[in-house]
C-alpha cells in the first residue's frame, strides 16, 4: 500500500544559504538531541524530501530558487504526509514573500531573524512531534485498509464456501425431492407410504429453504441482497401462501384465514420472490407456534402520512404461546430465538425474522411486532411499499377459491406437455440423468444424454433439438465452456443452464456466457415444464446452426 511506501522520517534537514551556517545550525540541533542533516540546495533538500523528513528549517532565500521543483516533490507526498517547515526570515522579506510562502508550503511556521536557539528547538521539537502523530495515523490507516482487506478476503472466501455447500447439497437434494415425487405419481401406494412420500418433501424443501437463509444472509453481510421489482399479483401470491400451509396448519388443529380488504390493487410493483419469502416465514411461525387455535391474515393498505402512495399492510395474527416482554428485545436478531426451549421444541435457526425484517425493509416497509402476550398469542405487522398502484380488484372471488384453482393449475401433469420435442440433456451425474430423462420422457419428450460438455457441443452441431438443457459443472468442458463455444460455432438454438448454485450472479453469469434462462436445482417440474414449452418453439429448428 501507498503508506507504506514511504519511510519514517526522523531528522530534520537544514538548508541554508551558506553551507556553513546549515552545519553550525545541525550542530546546535545534535546538542539539543535532535537528529539534523544539512542540504547543499533545493535539489538536494527535495532528495532528502523523498526518503523521509521529520520537519524542514530552511531560510527564506533558498525558496526563491527552483521553488516549481520543492512544490512538485511535496505534490507527490501521500494525503496522511504534510511535513513542516520552518521559515528562517526578516521582517521584510516576510512581507514580500508571505503570500507566495502559502502557495509553496501547507504547513508552514515563520520564525523572524535573528532568533533564540531556545526559540528555534522548542519550534523544531514541536514540528517534529507533530510529525510524528502523522506517522502514527499513516500507520493506522494502513492498520485499517489492510483490516479491510482481510475482512473482504475473509467474506469472499465465506461466500464461495456458501455457494459450493449450497451446490454440493442441492445437488442430491434435488435427487431425493425428484425422486419422491416420481414415486408419488407413478406407482399407486399406500395411504401410509404417500404420508413418508409427503414427509420427504416437507423436509427436503425445509432443508432448501434453510439453504436459502444462510444463502441470504451472506449477501445481507456483503451489502448484495437481490431485489428484483416487478409488477406482482397480491391475491394470487397469498392464495398459493393460503394452499402451501393449507396442509401444516390441518396437521397442527389451526383454523387459518386470509382476509383481503377489497381496495387491494389487483398488481402492485415490488420482489414476489422476496415478499414470498416474508410471508412463509411469518405465517409459518404463526403456525408452528400455535397448536389449537387460529391464525388471521388481515391484508390491507397503510395511508403512510411519510408517503405519497399508500402501503400494502399485512397482520398476521395467532393464538400460539406468545412472547415475553424478555424474549421480545431480541427477537429480530441473527440467530436468536425466544429460547433455547423454542429450538428443541420447534427447531429452525434463528434467521427468520432478521431476514424478514431486513427483506421487508429492502422492499421500502418494515416487520415490526404489534402486540404479543404470553398464553394470548402474538400480532406481527408487515408493511411494503406499493409504488402507486391503484388497480382495484373486481372478481369477486374468495381467497380459498383462488387457491383452489391455483391446485388446480398447478397440480402436476405427466402427459403430452413436450410431446415430439427432441431435448438434449448435458448432465454428468448419473442420478440427475436419470431423474431429469424421466420426467421429460413422461411428458412425451425424446431425451438425449451427453455426459460433458465435449459430448454436448459434437451433438448439438450433428443434431437438430428443440431446446438443450445445458449442466454448468461437468467434467472435461462445463457448460458455460460449451456454451460459449456453441455461440461461437454459430448455433442460435435455446440453451437453458441448469446449476445447483443460488447465488443470483450465477444467473448474470449463465446469461452472458451465452444461455437464453437458468434453473437452480432442486428444480421444480412445473417450471421446467413451462420454460422448455417457451423457449423451444421461439427458434425454428432452420435457424440452429
């Protein structure tokens, strides 16, 4: 670093007129236990600047030569640097001189001639000191930049060491929930095994979301949370929240309801992904807490008076076990619970409703906790900002309803969704060849597996498919290698990148090496589904290479 570029300056150097007064000076100051060294001139002086000085005593004179020259080396001193000087002169000549002096010098004391030796050592040994504190702060400052830096490698490292174990256990994740689901929707079993079917699911996509937390977390600690504002549709994201606790909250004796006042906007503009989020956490716990009771969502708009459009408000409210006045000064930090009873009784990690709130705040709102009360249950209020939507909704329809047909919209289909699509699969690992051909093939798809990306370029050149579905870690060429060398080849077909990592630059990246959009596994079939339908048929089969 710059700082350490330059040497501790310890001796004052002396530059007069006639050298003889400059070694009668240095010798008085030796006396006086300072350390001083003379300089023939200007140019000498300036060499002497360069190495290091602990203060300068110079007569006014030698300034009026190759001054230019002074100011160019003291231009050149770090910003922690201004070394002092100490201006031997007349009265006169300090009055002719005065103005150009500031210009020249920064730090710069005026002593009048003929001077006390006690005046001029008591002068130097103040200059001196004073340089010395700048030395100190030089010191600090590199203290603090190369802090910095560890810190920094330290997070770079901590958040490639998050990417690759997101990688490395979604990886057979994704196996495992695909897996299930296959079983579930091809072979007829018990009541009994579709409840141990079930139960892997819950688990596998509880194990993701705590993926997802820690995920996020390090990006909150980085200063890079994702947010992606988009038009977003309030009564269709809380029917799919309504149908995906539908099931936990019959499991726990919980009657949940989801109330939405009718001058909700039919589509507001914020993150659904991180409002999803919010809203499965908080109403999760809501019910997680509360084992025979209710759960109530009361969804409306805040008139914000700090605002000039109103805000989307959210109360979620339970009977559960509430909390204690204790409990509650804690509870929106990183890796707290209530108690240490609250994870052996209920589990989770703490992170929750720091992410939440941090999420809720990102979005332009706040998490704040309205009322809690212990045996009476809790109140939590969300709010986010709308960005002026003013479209009321008008279908009429309740909310179970909705959820209802979205079950039905969503419920998954095995049939003629892809069929006579020809689909090349670049994919090394042997079970997501399996899983991935599988569900494909039962949709009417023909597969072909290319085991690298090597494999993959060769087939994609001598073949015409639909869509490639492109593995981006894989031996011999990954797929952004393949990828890149597809474009490069010329071929203009849809190549969909297919990552266990999460991180949202892993998208940015997949993108710009080429591919057209990027799934993260455990993959979800419906989706899949749906971007293979749209990418496929956006480039005819002429145009591929």
């Amino acid at each position: 670093m710059e700082s350490h570029e330059v040497k501790t300056g310890k001796c004052i150097l002396v530059c007069s007129s006639l050298y003889k007064d400059s070694e009668l000076t240095v010798g008085i100051l030796r006396e006086a236990n300072l350390d001083a060294e003379s300089c023939t001139d200007i140019l000498d002086l300036c060499q002497k600047i360069e190495v290091g000085a602990a203060a300068v005593l110079i007569a006014i004179e030698m300034l009026s030569a190759e001054a230019d020259r002074l100011k160019a080396v003291l231009d050149r001193q770090p910003a922690w640097s201004d070394i002092p000087f100490i201006v031997l002169t007349s009265s006169i000549q300090a009055g002719n001189m005065m103005p150009q002096l500031h210009i020249l010098l920064r730090n710069v004391t005026v002593l009048e001639r003929p001077i006390r030796i006690l005046t001029l050592v008591s002068s130097l040994q103040a200059a001196v000191a004073a340089r010395r504190r700048q030395y100190q702060v030089r010191d600090l400052l590199a203290d603090v930049e190369r802090s910095r830096f560890e810190a920094e490698a330290a997070n770079r490292a901590k958040s490639a060491f998050l990417a690759n174990m997101s990688h490395e256990i979604r990886t057979p994740l994704g196996i495992i929930l695909g897996f299930s689901e296959l079983i579930a929707a091809e072979i007829p079993v018990s009541d009994d095994i579709r409840l141990y079917l079930k139960t892997i699911k819950r688990n596998g996509e509880d194990l993701s979301k705590l993926i997802d937390e820690l995920l996020d977390l390090s990006k909150i600690e980085a200063g890079k949370l994702d947010i992606e504002i988009i038009p977003t549709s309030v009564t269709d994201l809380l029917a799919e929240i309504w149908n995906s606790f539908a099931d936990q909250a019959r499991r726990n004796n919980v009657k949940l309801t989801i109330d939405v006042e009718e001058d909700i906007p039919l589509s507001i503009q914020t993150d659904p992904t991180r409002l999803r989020q919010i809203l499965k956490n908080l109403i999760g716990n809501a019910i997680k807490f509360t084992r025979g009771g209710s759960v109530e969502v009361n969804v409306g708009l805040n008139e914000n008076l700090t605002s000039l459009v109103p805000q989307l408000q959210i109360a979620v409210k339970d009977t559960g076990r509430g909390i204690s006045p204790h409990e509650q000064k804690r509870l929106f930090e990183a890796f707290n619970q209530a108690d240490m009873s609250t994870t052996r009784n209920y589990g989770g990690t703490g992170l929750g409703l720091f992410l939440s709130r941090r999420l809720a705040r990102a979005l332009g709102g706040d998490i704040v906790l309205e009322s809690s009360a212990i045996g009476v249950g809790s109140t939590f209020v969300i709010t986010i900002d709308t960005a002026g939507a003013a479209i009321n909704t008008s279908d009429g329809k309740r909310l179970e309803e909705r959820a209802v047909e979205a079950v039905r919209q969503d419920a998954p289909k095995a049939g003629d969704e892809l069929s006579g699509m020809n689909i090349l699969v670049a994919e090394d690992a042997p079970d997501n060849q399996l899983l991935i051909r599988r569900i494909l093939t039962r949709r009417g798809a023909k597969v072909r597996i290319a085991q690298n990306g090597e494999e993959a370029i060769k087939a994609a050149m001598a073949n015409s498919y639909d869509i490639i579905l492109m593995d981006v870690q894989m031996p011999l060429l990954d797929g952004y290698g393949a990828t890149t060398e597809l474009r490069r080849l010329g071929y203009k077909g849809s190549i969909i990148a297919l990552s266990a990592h999460a991180m949202k630059d892993e998208r940015a990246k997949s993108i710009a090496m080429g591919c057209d959009e990027h799934l993260t596994k455990p993959v979800d079939v419906k989706k899949l589904v749906g971007i293979i339908r749209d990418y496929a048929g956006q480039k005819p089969l002429s145009q591929f290479h």
